[in-house]
C-alpha cells in the first residue's frame, strides 16, 4: 500500500515517525520517503490506515496522510502556521520595545514564544514520551532555559530563528521535490488509437494493445514506444535525453514514449506494451532511486539516531564544568544552552540525503536512470570500464555489404533466400538484417537446430543447410551457407559504430579511466573496433560466462569495473561489475532489471555524463558534512568558553543548515561539460 504524506519538515521527523509506524500491530515494512512525500506499507488489516493517520497526527501535527484532492488543505495550514509566526515576531518585537507591567510582558512573552514555536514544542513533549529525544527537545529546552534564567531576547530569538529556518528549508525542499517529480510526469493521460474501421478513439495508454496503430498530433506527447509507419516530424526529447535541440524522425524510424510531437502528424505501430515503454521505466526507476542509499547516506541516518542523545549529555557535561569553574549557576545554565542549539543535527540529517537526491534528479533530467544513491556514488570510484561491442558501442544494425556465391548454379538471391530461411525464427541483428534484406516470402522448413554458438541446421527441399559460422580463420562479420558439406556462399555484413563512441572512450581516457572490449565477435573484427575508436584492450570470441570471469578476475578493491551492455547475455555480467549500465533503447528487459544505471536513448557518452555528476554530488556532500562539523565545533568551543552568545549559536544551527541545503541543490542544476573535438 502506497499513499502520499506530506507535512514532514525534516528526515530525522520521517524516520522517528517510520519507527513508531512499523511498531502498530499488523504493520509490516513501513517506509517514508521524506524527499518524495510517500509512504509505504505493508497490511493484512484493513483498518490500519485509520490507525497510522492517528499516529502520525499525535506525533507529528504537521504531517498529513492524503489524498490528491485533499491536498489544499494542507497549504491552508501551512498558511495559518506562516500566519502565526508573523504575528508571534510582532508580538515579541512589541514586548522588547514597548514599556509594560510585569505581568504583561510575561503575558506577551509567552504567548510570542507560543505562537512560532507551539508545533516544536508539542513534537518535543509528544516525543519524548515515547522515548524519541530530536531537535525539537534541544529547542524547546534552550528556550524554557533561557527564560528561567532571564535571558528572554536570546529564547525569543531561538525559537524565532529556529521556526524562520524550517520555513526557508521547507521552501529548499519542496523545489527539489518539485524538479523530481516532473520526471514522473511525463506519461500522457491518453492515446489516439485507430480501430479497424478507421475512426479515432482515446484510450488510456496502458489499454493499448500490441502493434496497434496510434496517432500523435503536433503538440502531444507519444504514450508508447514504437515505429513511425506514417508521417515526418520535429520532436522534443528533453524530458527522456536532456538534449534541448529537437531531432527529426520519418517514416521507418523508432520513436520512444514520452517524446513530444513538434509539428505534423505521425502514425505510430506501437512496439511495446504501455508497461513496458521507456517512459514507464523512467517512471519506475525514478520511483525507486531514493530507497537504495549511499553508504555515506546510511551512516549519516544512523549517526543522527544517536547524536541527540549524546548531545544532551555533552551539554550536562559543560553545563558541570562551567558550573564548577565559575561557580555561577546561571552561566553554566546559559553556556550548557549554547551547546544544546549549536549541537542540532539539521544540517547532515536533511542536506547528505537532499544532495544525493539532487544528484538523481539532474541525472535523471539527461536520460541518464541511476536505481540509488548508493549506485550514484560508486559511478565517481570506477577505475575501468568494459564494454559489449553491438548495440553498446555499434549501432547493432548490420547492413549486407557483400554476397559472395560460391556455387555456379546460384545467384545472390538464391544465397540470400536459403540464409533467410534458416534465420527467420532467430532475434540475432545479423539474422534481423539478412531477413529485412530478402523481400519474398519465406518457405516452411523442417528440422530446424540451433547449433550453440555457431548458428542453425534445418531441412529444406530434402536437402540439409547450415547457416552461420563454421570457419575461424574469417576476419569480416559473416554468414556462411552450407549445402550438406558443400559451402555454396557467405554474406558480409558490416556494424555501424556509433558517432557518440569516440567521444565517450576519448572523454574516458581524459578522465583516466581504462577501457576494455569484451564481445563475442571474431578477434579480429573485435580488435579493429578497439583500435577504430581508441580501447585500451580488446577480447574477442568470448561466451557470456567468459565475459563474467574476466570482470570476477579483474576486479578487487582498486579496481572497479563497470560494464555496459545491452543483450540478456550480458545480464549475469551487469550484476556482477561495480556498476552495470544498460542501454534504455534496444536494452533487452533482463538486462535493464540488472543493471544499476540505464541510459535512456542507448547514448555511451551518457556514461561520462554519469560519473562527472557523481563526482560533483560527492564533492557537495563532503562540502556540507566538513562545513557544517567545522562551523559546530568552533562555535562549541567558543559557546563553552562564553565568547559567543545564544545568536550566534542559533546561526550556526539554522544558518549553516540553510546553507549547506542552497549547496546542496546546486547538485541539481549541475551540468556535465562536454569538449569539443
């Protein structure tokens, strides 16, 4: 069960409140994913909805359990919180500034101090019964301190810098919640499908059956993947690609689900069902990103679990010792107080996981898929990367460059009739290719046999063929046409490699990171590939397993590798490297489901593209982990020593929070350059 909560202010308040969810009887597995405003869990009891909203309200005033039309209700109280902020500064401005009896100022003082920090106070007592000691605690203490001791600016002033800093964090949040979620909703509400009779009808996407014909008009979206079979147009790929310059597509070419129709009409003969369009495993990528967690994530989530509780202690420390060396109970008090505000753990709970999530997004923005923060980092530690050769690096459409007819009876056509014969049943490019090349109809045959990495046996005219590859001494990618023993011909195909090839191994090498060639393909043809575009090593005639014990061999804790493939035999390798990369495109289900990060539009630059923001979002989390622990330990030292007041303390809570989550967003609008060549 999934619904939305929305309300939560902080990650240390969602994983408090995750705590006690998972704690109500007949709860299971409860997760919050405080960046993407959802809840997740697990329940045979139908009522236990009911049980957890009540939960949530006791703990969490704030938080709402909703849904999509009761969303205005919450604005409406985040309205009235603002509302009362404002008017508990006035109050308190009045109170300083404004000659009053005693009682009035007490009146007015509290009701101030009430007014912008009543949900802290509330979250803090209701907390603290269950056992839960948070910031909300160190607050609200540093506040009821200051006034027992007759420092009434500086509790004012703590709770109303505290209140002013959740409004400003809330407002950093939500604008990465909002960037991401614009991911999620690129999927068009329907599709033109056109019926048999010829009429028009919309459907929602996911009623779209298989090779049915859909029409897309100029400025709609394409809900499914498929192939223009009629019609030529300019489309917008930014939300799949990032690329903002339209491409041009015709008749015959492929077209992914997302993309939005610029001018024209096309038709489209859909090639995937809606849930196995690109842009539904966008969708479900970007849904599961945020639940696998860097390990520097995971470390900061369980440091802060204990860190307020240590903190409390620490401050009772120095609150003894100022007590014992100055012998004045009210600057022990104070100084103890500065500890307790200083000390907040706002600034590592929110901006570590706000700066990974940021880093998702941006990736996420040009069409690179990243299944985690966990994954996202390992990108910034590969030291090799290896490669499959077709569909990764090559275009993986062959095209026929030559026939060769080895018997005198024969012509080309013949040649090309009996290898189409053999391959029809098969899903190999060069099958793929040789059938696209023969235009006649293609005979039944009798006692087809795939031959394990040769290729196929069968029976035709009562007369037996072989198709594929029987010679090893062959440097070209060909296809041999056996009679009985009786070799009749070959056919020589050729595999595009891709322009964005080059770029991506020489950007690779400017990064320092080796590049290898595994493939299956003949060495030689392998090791001409490899030196075309500039591989450091090259291995050819390699079965699937082969491919997997190279990288089991190679890899160790200096050296990590990644590799990129795209077929189902690539799979077992993709799960075993440091981080596997699949192509989006022509990337076979399997070997999306195991890699760690998929390229949207098949591009193998993307994969500089990943590893330079991966880089970046490491670089922001260590800035934001050594500034904030930096500015708390001088301020520490300086509040124990009486050199700094409460203010200053309150400013290198809320302030250096404030700051390191703006530092985190710019991880966000991050942009990979690229050189020109």
């Amino acid at each position: 069960m999934k619904v939305r909560i929305e309300g939560l202010d902080c990650p240390n308040c969602a994983r408090a409140l995750e705590n006690e969810i998972n704690k109500i009887e007949g709860v299971k597995n409860a997760k919050i994913d405080f960046l993407k405003s959802s809840l997740t869990y697990e329940s045979d009891d139908i009522n236990i909805l009911d049980k957890i909203k009540s939960l949530t309200k006791r703990l969490e005033p704030d938080a709402r359990i909703i849904h999509k039309e009761t969303s205005k209700q919450v604005n409406k109280k985040s309205i009235i919180d603002l509302i009362l902020l404002c008017v508990g500064l006035i109050i308190g401005v009045i109170v300083f500034f404004v000659k009053m009896p005693t009682w009035t100022f007490w009146t007015l003082y509290s009701l101030s101090a009430l007014l912008m920090g009543y949900n802290t106070y509330y979250k803090a007592v209701t907390l603290l019964f269950r056992g839960i000691i948070n910031e909300n605690l160190l607050v609200t203490i540093s506040v009821v301190g200051a006034s027992i001791i007759s420092e009434h600016m500086e509790g004012l002033m703590v709770i109303a810098l505290y209140s002013i800093g959740k409004v400003f964090e809330n407002i950093a949040v939500n604008k990465s919640r909002k960037s991401i979620e614009a991911l999620a909703k690129i999927q068009p509400d329907f599709a033109v499908i056109l019926n048999s009779d010829g009429k028009e009808e919309r459907v929602k996407p996911e009623e779209v059956p298989l090779d049915s014909i859909i029409i897309v008009k100029a400025g709609e979206k394409v809900a499914i993947d498929g192939k223009i079979i009629e019609g030529s147009s300019s489309i917008d790929m930014q939300s799949l690609t990032g690329e903002s310059v339209p491409v041009n597509v015709k008749t015959g070419d492929e077209i992914l689900s997302g993309s939005i129709v610029l001018d024209g009409v096309i038709k489209i003969k859909t090639t995937n069902l809606s849930s196995e369009s690109t842009i539904t495993k966008i969708q479900n990528l970007v849904e599961t990103a945020a639940k696998n967690k860097s390990k520097t994530e995971t470390f900061i989530s369980k440091l802060t679990k204990w860190y307020t509780l240590a903190v409390v202690g620490l401050a009772l420390i120095v609150w003894g010792i100022v007590w014992a060396v100055t012998k004045n109970f009210d600057t022990a008090v104070y100084r103890g107080l500065i500890f307790l505000v200083i000390s907040c753990p706002c600034a590592f709970a929110i901006s570590v996981p706000l700066s990974y999530f940021s880093g998702l997004g941006n990736a996420s923005k040009h069409g690179i898929l990243i299944k985690g923060s966990n994954y996202l980092d390992a990108c910034a530690n590969l030291s090799t990367i290896a490669f499959d050769k077709t569909g990764t690096l090559t275009t993986g459409q062959f095209t026929i460059e030559e026939i060769k007819v080895l018997n005198d009876k024969l012509t080309d056509n013949d040649i090309l009739h009996l290898c189409a014969l053999g391959e029809q049943y098969s899903l190999h490019p060069l099958a793929k290719a040789i059938c696209d090349a023969y235009n006649g109809n293609l005979e039944k045959i009798s006692a087809f046999k795939e031959v394990a990495g040769k290729g196929v046996e069968f029976k035709f005219h009562n007369n037996r063929y072989f198709v594929g590859r029987k010679s090893k001494a062959l440097e070209s990618t060909c296809v041999e046409l056996f009679e009985n023993e009786e070799k009749l011909g070959e056919i020589i195909l050729s595999d595009t490699i891709k322009t964005s090839s080059f770029s991506a191994i020489n950007a690779l090498k400017e990064m320092k990171v080796n590049t290898v060639l595994l493939s299956g393909d003949n060495e030689k043809i392998v090791s001409k590939v490899a030196k075309d575009i500039n591989i450091d090593e090259s291995f050819g005639k390699l079965l699937p397993e082969d491919k997997y014990n190279w990288i089991n061999n190679h890899k160790s804790k200096t050296q990590r590798i990644g590799y990129v493939g795209d077929g189902i035999n690539d799979a077992p390798s993709l799960s075993l490297a440091y981080v596997g990369f699949s192509m989006g495109i022509n990337g076979s289900p399997a070997s999306i489901e195991a890699s760690d990060v998929v390229l949207v539009d098949d591009n193998p630059e993307k994969i500089t593209s990943a590893i330079k923001i991966s880089k970046f979002t490491r670089k922001i989390v260590i800035e934001n982990i050594a500034f904030s622990a930096i500015v708390k330990v001088v301020f520490l030292a300086l509040g124990a020593f009486g050199i700094t007041g409460m203010l200053w303390a309150v400013f290198a809570d809320v302030g250096v929070t404030l700051l390191a989550i703006l530092n985190s967003l710019r991880a966000l609008k991050y942009k990979a350059k690229k050189k020109n060549k």
